[in-house]
C-alpha cells in the first residue's frame, strides 16, 4: 500500500500569512481576474493540451478567467513547452494563459486559484489535488485512479 504524507503545518503556516495580491503580484499574474491552474511538470501525460483547450472554451465564454500553467519543462530543448504555448496562442489564449515554471509557495498559490485543475490521463496519486483539496480550493479532475482515491464521483449531471 503507498502511503505518503501531506505537511499540513506548511500549508497552515502559509494560509495564515496569505496575501491574494502578494503571490499574484511575485508571480506577474492578473490580480484582479478569476484564476483557474493546473501543476505539474509539463509532460504530456499531465493533460496540459486538454486544459488549454477547455481554458480556450471557458475565455469565450467569460472575459475574467485567467489560466496558468506550473510546472518545469524536462524535455529535449523545452520542446514541449513551446508546442504548449504555439497551441495557447493558436487557442486565441494570449495573454490569458501564464505559463510559470516554479512557485515557492504552493500552498498561498493554491488558495489564491478559484479553481485546480488536473487534467492527467494517469495519476497514481494526485498530491496536488490534495494540496488543493487542503487549501479549499475547489478541484476539477479527470478519471484517474488517483483522483477517484480522493474526490467523490458525482452521478448526476449538475448542468444537464
């Protein structure tokens, strides 16, 4: 059985000092726009494709979304994180979609998203679904083993 354990003392440590336009602010984000993030390392396996292209379906929709990506890119010459960013600006995301390679505190950046998205195709344990899930940020993620160990699966179609 894999077991693994959260810091909770580091996540309440940085939710007790949280300052919204502080961690927005260091990062270069909006600070007044709604936020919806993913994280984890750019890798296709992570879904980041599929979530700039619900970010795309979502900014048509809403004018006050903004989307951000975090995570380090590991492949050949950052390859993958150029194609990511053809496909962001071809989604007609420009300057809505931010990419950042590393956040320091995760914890405050995860209480200042609206929103967590993780778009896997395969997460034998979705850590920063969790973290999220500690922060109360409320989490959208897709069928994958480690997201049904720790979110209830709804029935019902709540939008119809």
């Amino acid at each position: 059985m894999f077991t693994t354990e959260i810091n909770v003392g580091r996540i309440d440590e940085q939710l007790e000092r949280f300052d919204r336009e502080s961690i927005l602010g260091k990062l270069g984000l909006p600070l007044h726009r709604q936020l919806v993030a993913t994280v984890g390392e750019l890798n296709p396996l992570k879904g980041h494709e599929d979530f700039i292209a619900a970010a795309s379906r979502v900014a048509l929709q809403n004018g006050e979304v903004d989307f951000v990506i975090v995570g380090d890119d590991r492949s050949n010459g950052n390859e993958y994180g150029e194609k990511l960013k053809k496909t962001a600006v071809a989604a007609g995301l420009g300057d809505r979609l931010h990419f950042v390679s590393w956040v320091e505190e995760l914890a405050s950046f995860m209480k200042a998203a609206d929103v967590f998205v993780s778009a896997s195709y395969t997460e034998s344990f979705g850590l920063a679904i969790l973290e999220a899930m500690a922060c109360a940020t409320p989490v959208v993620a897709t069928r994958t083993e480690g997201a049904q160990e720790l979110i209830e699966v709804r029935k019902e179609r709540p939008f119809g």
